[in-house]
C-alpha cells in the first residue's frame, strides 16, 4: 500500500504544480471563456488534493498494518 501511496501523493503534486504554473503563465492552449478556464483551474486543484489525500489515506492504513502485525 506504502508505495501506492507514494505514487499517488507524488501524482498530485505535479498536477497541482503543473495547474499552479499554467496558471502563473496563463496560456491560452483554446479560445475557452475565462468562467470556463476557471472552473476547470479548480477541479484539477481539487483533483490534485483529492489524489493527495488517497495517497496519506493509503500510507496510513500501511502504518496500521504494519502497527498491528508488531502486536
């Protein structure tokens, strides 16, 4: 589960990192409307954190593992 984890957080990282520079830059990769760019700025944000959170979520549930087999 650990190396899961690992990839996951690592994952959302980039994404985030990659959302946070196009927007820094702000390409205009299509002729979208702004509302439009917008919102899909903050679903990949909140993919992002979503793909983060899976990742802690696993790395605990490895520690739990790991936790109860040293019982």
């Amino acid at each position: 589960m650990r190396p899961l984890g690992t990839v996951l957080m690592i994952g959302g990282l980039v994404l985030g990192v990659g959302v946070g520079v196009a927007i820094i830059a702000g390409p205009q990769f299509f002729s979208l409307p702004w509302m439009i760019s917008v919102g899909l700025a903050k679903l990949t944000l909140l993919a992002s954190g979503a793909l983060m959170g899976a990742g802690a979520i696993c790395h605990r549930l490895a520690a739990r593992e790991e936790q109860k087999r040293l019982q």
